[in-house]
C-alpha cells in the first residue's frame, strides 16, 4: 500500500489546509491500516483553530472507516471491517484499560502527533490513518461506509460517549433532576445520555435558539436562556430553590464552572468533561465541604462505552446524529472550521 493521500493540515491560527501527504503503512505488528469514510470537526480542534494553544500539524480525532490492512498480531479487526475509532488509542489490556480507563493507557497516545519510536500517527482529518494498538483502539461495527447511520456511529468515536462520561458522572438516574451546561455537540449529547439514563427533568442552559431547539428533541424538558448567576437562580427556580442533582460541565471555562457549582443542590454531583482553559485557581475546596458537592469526570474513556452505545445505534434507538449540522467534502473542511468558530454549525461531518 504505497502512494499518495489528502490530509487537513494546520499551520496555525485560522489557517488549516489539505495538502498531500505519504499514505500509510504498517510499521507495527500491532497496527491495523484504515481507509477513513467518514470524519469530523470537534470543539476541541477549535482551541487549536483560534490559536488558544500552540498545536500545529496534522489534526482530527475522530472517524470510522474500513480496514484495508493488518498486522501480524491484530486479531480483533480485519480486512473489509467497518470500524469506529475512538479519539484516543488505547492499548485495551493494560491495568488503566482493563479497569475501565484506555483514555488513561500507559501504552497508548493520541492523533495527529509521534508516536513513542518517533513514527507519526495520523490525523483523522484524512483519507487514510495507521491505528496503532489497533485491538485495544478500534472496534468493529456490523455496517457498510454508506450506511444511513454513519453519523450516528461516528458521533460514538468521541461526543457521544463524552456527553454519557458527563451525564454518568453527574450521577444521573431514574428521577434526577439534571443541569447541562454548555449547547455544543457535547452538551447536546450530555442532554441525550441524561435522558436515556432516566433523568426525570433535564435542564440545558442554552442562549441560542437552533441548539435549544435540538436539545429539546434530546430530551430536554426545560431550556435556559441565560449565563452565570442568572441561570443559576433560574435553575433553582425550576427545583424549588434546591438547584438540580446534578450538573453536566461541557465547557471548561472558569465560567460555566462556576456555573455547575452554583446551581446543583446540596449534596449535589458536578460531572465534568469540558477541556479545561483558564481555569487557573483550583476548586472552591470550601464550597464543595460545606455543601457536599461531589465533583466527577474527566476524559471520557470512549472506547469502553462502546459495546453500550454501540447496539443501540444499530438498533435505531439512539441517534446522536443530528448533532452533524453541516456535512462538507476533506478539499473544504477549511469552510468547516470557519462554520464551527462562527457558531454557523454545531458539529461538521468530514467526507474524505
């Protein structure tokens, strides 16, 4: 398998280009090599988009796509396999991995960078990607690349099931009353997750009318428009002056932190997944003791949620896919980038 290929490349604030690239090979035993159908734009990319980190280079996390190769000792996927690839490459059988957390894996890594013998890993903004650890990465699913379903599947490799991390997190139940801060892709599918785990009320904080609009189709029983001590009075003013169970944090700011902290109840549980910016000065150690508040979360550990989420978008019971408001071919996922940072789209599927 040798020859050329299409990559988004970003070379630094705003300026992200397709250009050609060498198509992968197999470097590894444990490597699978995957022609990418389908992939997308995530609001973490932006934060390497507007320049709030350094990052440059190949980009892109998230993708399925189907195995044109494998290593000698890759023995979970094969050749003509549809798979998912969640945004993190895990090894599955290390002590983090087994207990639940590849997000955390002592062997694994990330897209778009080298790996630990100086090899690149390729992003997932292409058309072709080598998967490193490819049985503890990937994960087959039983459809075909043009399979109605593939933004549905797709959303599974990292919103998703970071959107479950939170609303798991948050302690979310039959009954529970739950706040969801942040009406990006994550969030939405936060409100999703918490109405499939039971909530009996879910509450989005949202100040825009299109993703409102989504989160109700979610499963969101009440919206608020409104940020900071607003929203948390309103929050409380929806749960009779108590604040909400618990609060699903997808943002990461100091901000919508404060928000998630103010606005669950007593004994209350934050549950966080929102990459963390500017949020400098720690946690209110006292606010949390006095009043009880839990707090919970971090990388959402994808890849184990999988066989969960995974049958039930088969089934057609759980669709995340509409969170793809906008669908644009690799040659103009510049305009793709543009469409997210001006908050023309929620999230941007990739065609390669």
């Amino acid at each position: 398998m040798m020859g050329g290929m299409k990559a988004a490349v970003l070379h630094g604030p705003g300026d992200i280009r397709v250009e050609d690239a060498p198509e992968p090979t197999i470097l590894t035993p444990t490597d699978a090599l995957v022609r990418i159908t389908a992939s997308c734009i995530c609001g973490s990319d932006l934060w390497h988009y507007r320049g709030a980190t350094k990052r440059t280079g190949r980009i892109g996390h998230e993708f399925v796509g189907v195995v044109e190769q494998v290593g000698t000792e890759v023995g979970t996927v094969k050749p003509g396999e549809l798979v998912i690839a969640p945004f993190v490459i895990s090894c599955g059988v290390c002590a983090p991995c087994r207990s639940g957390w590849p997000t955390s894996c002592v062997r694994g890594g990330n897209w778009g960078v080298l790996d630990d013998e100086g090899n690149l890993v390729d992003g997932g903004q292409g058309q072709y990607a080598r998967v490193p650890l490819a049985d503890g990465t990937l994960l087959a699913a039983p459809a075909e690349a043009d399979d109605p379903r593939i933004p549905a599947l797709l959303a599974l490799s990292d919103v998703m099931g970071t959107g479950h991390h939170a609303a798991r997190s948050a302690g979310t139940g039959p009954g529970a009353t739950i706040a969801v801060i942040g009406d990006g892709a994550v969030g939405l599918c936060a409100v999703l997750a918490a109405s499939r785990l039971g909530a009996d009320r879910v509450v989005l904080l949202s100040t825009h009318a299109d993703r409102a609009e989504l989160g109700v189709k979610f499963g969101a029983t009440d919206v608020v428009a409104a940020r900071g001590q607003q929203a948390v009075e309103a929050v409380r003013e929806l749960t009779g002056g108590l604040g909400a169970d618990g609060a699903c944090e997808c943002v990461g700011t100091a901000a919508s932190w404060d928000t998630a902290l103010d606005l669950v109840r007593p004994g209350g549980t934050v549950g966080w997944v929102g990459v963390p910016h500017d949020v400098k000065n720690g946690l209110p150690i006292w606010k949390l003791f006095n009043r009880n508040v839990s707090v919970r979360g971090g990388v959402a550990p994808a890849r184990t949620y999988l066989p969960e989420l995974l049958p039930e978008v088969l089934a057609g019971t759980l669709d995340p896919g509409p969170i793809f408001t906008m669908t644009v071919p690799l040659d103009d996922i510049a305009e793709g980038y543009r469409a997210m940072d001006e908050r023309r789209a929620i999230k941007v599927l990739v065609q390669p």
